[in-house]
C-alpha cells in the first residue's frame, strides 16, 4: 500500500493512543476527559470508522461503549463477529461538544492519525459508519444509497452502513442496518479477490494472511443464516469509486 500524506510515523497503534491523548491539534482537546484512539484487534481485516466519541466513549475511552455500542455489538453478532475480530475507531478523537459534527478544521487536524491507523492495520475492508465517516473515502457518497453497497476502494474494500445512532432514532434504518450487515462476509470475500489481483505482494505473510481470512469468511458464510442470500449477490459488480483524497479534503471543507 504506498502513502502519500504520512508526516507522522507512529510505530504502532499503542504509539498512536499515547499521542492522541496529549494532542492539542484541535479545539476539541479543550473539552475531552478521555480521547478515544480506538480499540479491537490489531490484526483484523475489518476497520470500522465511526464520526466522533460520544458521553459514554469520553468518560471511558473507549470507542462505542453506549447505546450505539450495544446495536453496533448486535449488528456484529448477527455476521457472526465479536468486536475481537474487527478495529474500531472514530474520524476525530475527542469528543465535539453536545455531540455536534465534527467541523472540517477537526477532521483534518485528527486525520494523520486516523491515515496511520489505516497504514498499520493494512485492513481490507473498511467499513464507515454514518455520512461524516463515509464522505472522508468518498466525497460524492450519499448515505441514503451507497449504505450497504461494497466499493473497490484502493485496493481495500469500502462498505459504508448508515450510523447506529440513526438506527436508533429510526426503526426502518435499523432494519436497513440489519439487512446491509449481512454483505459484511461478502464484503471481506471481494476485498480477498481484489487483494490476490491487486496488491503488491510486499508481505511476505500476505498468502498466510489470504488463508486465515479465507477461513474466516468460510466460518462466517456457514454461520449465517443468510448465506445464501448473500451468495447471491455475489455476481454484482463492485462499483468503482474513481474519487482522490484532494476531492475528498475539498467536500470536508478543508481547502
Ligand atoms: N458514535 C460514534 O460515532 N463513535 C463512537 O465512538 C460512539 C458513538
Ligand atoms: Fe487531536 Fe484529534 Fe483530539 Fe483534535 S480531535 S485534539 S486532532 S486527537
């Protein structure tokens, strides 16, 4: 995977976590108890990208740890996967206040973190959680439609969902969110097909890394009870995302 905006070279997600919570790049450190730098396994293939941390996260530190915590949770169980197979993290770090959005200047102050998170876990699918999430990968994303579809991303794969705050507000978003969760098994499948034709071969452990995945995948499609449904799908294009990361900065209002 090469990288075009890394300035900062945090070794490890640990080093991340040290610098995240002394970080003053932005306004929001005035009002945070806790940054929340992420949590799960360092090692999943899965990186799931919410917008910001809320009451509950800031007095823990920890990333979804309220109400949308817990559908986030039942959201997984349905796959079958427990937040030990998936990395979870935020666009920003601290909290915004009265959990607003998070404003353009925010985003793009805590971005090299979030940038070096993505290069250390090397995930192949990221899965964004809500509008904010979706546009830092795809600025001409709108949640309403792209919610549930899985996008050729860089080499990655790009399975935007819609936020579970929202499937909280609003029944019929749940159930959306129950049925897009599904493709999730599918959406690590594809991100293995574009891997094998795609990525460079730089990992010497990328064939062992196809293995366990592969295995993952054949663990969860026979978990499933919509397996089968979901091999249906399978003969749908991946839709090509074309978008550059200068266009992305642009919609956020960095530029
Ligand atoms: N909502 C988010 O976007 N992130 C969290 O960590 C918690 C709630
Ligand atoms: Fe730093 Fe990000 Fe927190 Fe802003 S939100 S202070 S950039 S860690």
């Amino acid at each position: 995977m090469t990288t075009t905006d890394t300035q900062h070279s945090w070794e490890s997600i640990d080093a991340i976590a040290t610098a995240v919570r002394s970080c003053t790049a932005c306004a929001l450190h005035n009002g945070r108890t806790n940054a929340v730098s992420g949590s799960g396994s360092p090692t999943a293939g899965i990186l799931i990208i919410g917008e910001g941390p809320g009451f509950n996260e800031d007095q823990q530190g920890l990333p979804f740890v309220g109400r949308s915590g817990k559908l986030l949770d039942e959201l997984l169980a349905e796959v079958p996967l427990t937040r030990d197979d998936v990395f979870i993290t935020n666009v920003v770090k601290c909290r915004p206040p009265d959990n607003r959005d998070p404003l353009p200047d925010e985003v793009a102050a805590c971005r090299p973190y979030l940038q070096r998170q993505m290069e250390l876990l090397d995930p192949r699918v990221i899965v964004t959680l809500g509008r904010h999430s979706l546009l830092r990968f795809y600025p001409e994303g709108k949640i309403s439609k792209d919610h549930g579809k899985i996008f050729a991303w860089e080499g990655r794969i790009l399975f935007p969902l819609y936020h579970p705050a929202a499937g909280l507000r609003n029944p019929a978003i749940k159930q959306e969110l129950q049925q897009d969760v599904l493709r999730l098994p599918e959406a690590l499948q594809e991100s293995i097909r574009i891997s094998v034709n795609q990525r460079e071969p730089e990992e010497e452990n990328e064939e062992q890394r196809n293995e366990t995945d592969l295995q993952l995948v054949d663990s969860l499609s026979s978990q499933t009870a919509e397996a089968e449904n979901a091999e249906a799908q399978l003969s749908e294009p991946i839709l090509k995302n074309e978008t550059t990361k200068e266009q992305g900065d642009r919609q956020l209002g960095m530029f």
